[in-house]
C-alpha cells in the first residue's frame, strides 16, 4: 500500500494586480494534519502541500508535475473556506486534465455545502467527501487501491455510471475519535519548516516572506459550538447542514499539551492560536487545559485567543497564569448596539459587563483586541457609534491593544446568508457561482 500515494492539497487564493501577485488564505485548515495521519495510519503513503509555498519558493512549481513525478493516485483539495473556491477548482481542472487518471475529491466546509452543485457542474471533480473526512478518506482509498466501490463509505458523494450518489451513513469525529487522530506532524507536509513562517499575505515577487513568527496552524482542541451567531458558518445549525455535527468533541489535554511542546521546543513556533468556545457557560474544560499548559509551560507560552463569549473570573485567572504577557484574548461584541448585538450574538452580554471585564483584564495585565462590525442593517450614523465605542474601549482601557471595525462577510451556511431578507443584506451570493466569481485571480491559478 505504501506506494499508493495520496495528497492533500492547500489552495491560498491567488491576487492579481497589475502583474504583482499576492495570496491570502495561506493557511491550510487544521483537519489536513489529521486527514494525513490517518491515510499514513493506514499504510498509504500521504503528504500536505500547500500551493503558495510551493510556488513562492519555485516560480515553476506545477501540481500536476508533481503529481506525475510523484505518482499520486488520490488527490484530494480542501475547500474549506469559500475565498479560494476559484483557485481550487481552477487547479483541479488543469491537473485532472494533465493527469487524466489521478482520482481527485474535494473536502472542506465549502465543498460540503455546495457538494451536490459541484458534483453537478465540475465532472473533473470525481468525488466529495461532505463533513468530517478521516474516515471516508481512509475508506476511499482503500477501495481505489483494491478496486472496491465506494458504496457504504459516509459522508461521500460520488459517481456510479454517470449518476450522483450520496451515500446515506454518517461519520462524525467523537472526542474517542479526536483522540485517535494526530494533529501535528511536521513529517506529514511538505516543506513545513517555510509553512511555520507564512504570513498572512505572501507576496510572490519579494524575498524573504517567510518570515512570520506566527504558528500556521490553529490548535485544534475541539469540534462543535453551541453558539449560532448569526454570520457564523460554523456555528450549531451550520455544523449541522455542513457535517451532521449535533454535539461537541473534546480533545484529551495530555494530548495538547504534549502537541504544544513539541511545536514549541523542537519547531520554535511562537504563537499559539485557539479559536475554540463552544460554551462559554461551562468553561472546565478550558479551565483544565490552562492549568496543564502552566505545568508545562510555566507562563511562558504565547498565545492568541479567540474568545466567543466575555471570560469570567476564573477563566480570566487561569489564563493569565498559563500564559505569557504578550498573549492576546480577541473578542468581538459585534456593535455598540445591545439590541443588534443580542440579535446577532449567541453568547450576550452588555456593555457593562463589557467594560466591568475589561477593568478586570486592566488589573490582572491581559491584553485584548476589540473588534464590532458594520452592521448593514444599521445607517452610517449607527455604525459610526460603534467606531466610536471602539476607541473609547482603546482610550480608556490600558490593555486593550486594539480595538477596530471588520465588515461583515456573508459565508455559506450561516443564518445571514439563509435569511438576507430579514437582516436587510444586499448583494448576497445566490448560488455557488458568485463566491466562484468573487476574485482577482491569474486565469489559471496555480497551473499558470
Ligand atoms: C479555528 C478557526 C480559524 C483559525 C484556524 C484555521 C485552521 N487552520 O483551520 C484561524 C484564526 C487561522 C482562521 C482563519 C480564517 N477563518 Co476561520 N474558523 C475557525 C473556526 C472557529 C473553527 C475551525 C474548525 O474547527 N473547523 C472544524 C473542523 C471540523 O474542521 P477541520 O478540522 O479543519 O477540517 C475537517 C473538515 O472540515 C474536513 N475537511 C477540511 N478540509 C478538507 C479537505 C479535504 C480534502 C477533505 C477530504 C476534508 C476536509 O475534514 C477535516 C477533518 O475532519 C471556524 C468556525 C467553526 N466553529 O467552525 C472558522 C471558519 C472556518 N473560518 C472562517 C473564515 C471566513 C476564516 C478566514 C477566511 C477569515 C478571514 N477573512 O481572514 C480565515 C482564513 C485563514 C486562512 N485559511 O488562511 C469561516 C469559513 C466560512 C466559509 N465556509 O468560508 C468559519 C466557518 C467562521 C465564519 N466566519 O463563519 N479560522
């Protein structure tokens, strides 16, 4: 089996302007790591490539000869986040086209939500694995390698003689099953010591970009949310329509813990980010995880902090001793607005209890980043409030670092995306082609 070889491909989505080319979405999503395991677990021969490294440290790096070179049988794309969906196909297209033979599935948050869409436009595309992939992977190339069908294999769309096909049986990770997976192998990608170092925006015609000294990868420590902020794609009905997901998974602390040090000792990653907080009622297990990371770490880790709900004081006290002073808790009361914001936002709170845990992070030294939106429901004036609110929160709280305005980005299988009407949005994509049109891109992507 070890010569049936498969890979796992990152697609950043590539800028075009006037000849200067940039990506953004550098970063592979954290489920390639245990994607990769479990094929190598099972006796098939797997790589992570992320195509922006690739070609920014070989201007005439092709996929499709490197799928040649290296006689890969299965190919599979993420196309977890919408952005790169034209760089994803486009590169699929080109490659099937060269490489006629190579078995090519699509997997991601994306691709699950449009699978049926894709499956019916792209016939290069010969397969997607919808939701969570460990298991199908494995399984798929277990039937590609011994000639089997994919019947029964869940999660998958497929073809059989000419029809599409979605299988109907569920795989959904368990926190047993998180704790079966390996998320971090360095030997697993390629040239991973240039992907530590990627920034946010590569740009392709200067030296020395990999530089960064942010980790790549987000920590995984868990799956699921019982949040459903309204512009989330990810969020409880969202997981739901995406990968059946009902319930939340946990992965063991041990198994953090000994991920962190060893991306820390032996691969000299800096920061550390966590985006994970599924219920901000019940924070034990958060609490747990930052009383291991102090053992471990003594203070001294740094980390950057996406924080779904307002930290409450025990959270607040375990963090700030797991952690290092330049660590960052990031938080997003959505407008200065209570009324939008108990609308938009699962986990609510007031600006009092805003500024009461702010004053608290004052105290304790914790430094935070603030960010609202614009609210397109809301006039000028409205959000301008918000601004506003912001850098009063920057003035008068001494480490709040910063605090700013993001625009509110409309993303598959979120509740804004489901319902434009009712949050009076304009211009929201209609079908798959308008996130497919949403680019700058080189015509080819990364076959050009
Ligand atoms: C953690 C996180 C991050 C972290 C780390 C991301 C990472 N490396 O994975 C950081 C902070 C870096 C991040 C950044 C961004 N994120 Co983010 N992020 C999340 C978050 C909170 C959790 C991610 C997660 O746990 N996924 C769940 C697990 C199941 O996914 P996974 O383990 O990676 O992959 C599994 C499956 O998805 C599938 N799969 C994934 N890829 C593939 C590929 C193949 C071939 C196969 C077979 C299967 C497969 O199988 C994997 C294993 O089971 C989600 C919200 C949420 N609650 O889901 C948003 C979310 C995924 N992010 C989102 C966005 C928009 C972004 C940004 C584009 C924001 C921005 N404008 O900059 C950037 C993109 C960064 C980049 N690529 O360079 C959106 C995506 C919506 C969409 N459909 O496009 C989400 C849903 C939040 C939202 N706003 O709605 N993010």
């Amino acid at each position: 089996m070890k010569n049936f070889k498969c890979l796992l491909v990152h697609t950043p989505r590539l800028h075009n302007n006037d000849g200067v080319i940039t990506s953004d979405v550098n970063y592979c999503a954290m489920g390639l790591f245990s994607l990769a395991g479990e094929l190598n677990k099972n006796g098939f021969s797997s790589k992570i490539i992320n195509l922006g490294i690739e070609k920014y440290l070989n201007k005439n790096f092709l996929l499709s000869s490197y799928v040649k070179e290296n006689d890969i049988k299965l190919l599979a794309f993420s196309l977890h986040w919408n952005h790169n969906f034209f760089d994803v196909i486009k590169t699929a297209k080109y490659v099937k086209e060269k490489c006629p033979d190579v078995f090519i599935t699509l997997g991601g948050y994306t691709a699950s939500f449009y699978a049926q869409e894709i499956m019916n436009e792209f016939s290069f595309v010969d397969a997607i694995i919808r939701g969570e992939g460990e298991y199908s992977i494995v399984e798929i190339a277990k039937a590609l390698f011994k000639n089997t069908s994919f019947d029964n294999i869940p999660n998958l769309f497929y073809r059989k003689n000419l029809e599409i096909i979605l299988n109907k049986n569920l795989f959904v990770a368990t926190s047993d099953d998180l704790n079966k997976f390996e998320f971090f192998n360095p030997q697993n990608m390629v040239h991973y010591d240039e992907y530590t170092k990627i920034p946010y925006v590569l740009k392709y015609n200067l030296d020395n970009q990999l530089v960064s000294a942010s980790t790549t990868q987000g920590v995984c420590l868990g799956r699921g949310c019982f949040g459903n902020c309204i512009w989330c794609g990810g969020g409880h009905y969202a997981e739901r329509k995406i990968s059946g997901r009902d319930f939340i998974s946990y992965r063991k602390i041990e198994s953090v813990v000994s991920e962190l040090k060893e991306m820390k000792n032996k691969y000299n990653i800096e920061n550390f980010r966590f985006s994970f907080d599924p219920n901000p009622k019940d924070r034990n297990y958060l609490i747990e995880l930052f009383d291991a990371l102090y053992d471990e770490f003594k203070g001294n880790l740094s980390v950057l902090y996406n924080l779904d709900g307002l930290p409450d004081d025990k959270f607040l006290s375990a963090y700030k001793k797991a952690v290092s002073k330049n660590s960052i808790l990031y938080m997003s009361p959505v407008s200065y607005n209570e009324i939008i914001r108990r609308k938009y936002k699962s986990f609510y709170y007031s600006n009092d209890e805003l500024e009461s845990v702010l004053s608290k992070m004052d105290n304790l030294e914790i430094s935070s980043e603030i960010y609202f939106y614009d609210i397109p429901e809301l006039d000028d004036n409205e959000n301008l409030k918000s601004q506003e609110y912001a850098l009063f929160l920057k003035n008068k709280y001494k480490f709040v670092k910063d605090a700013y305005m993001y625009s509110l980005e409309i993303v598959p299988a979120s509740i804004l995306f489901e319902n434009p009407e009712k949050y009076k949005l304009k211009n929201v994509p209609a079908s798959f082609w308008d996130y497919y049109n949403r680019n700058d891109a080189v015509v080819k992507s990364f076959e050009y």
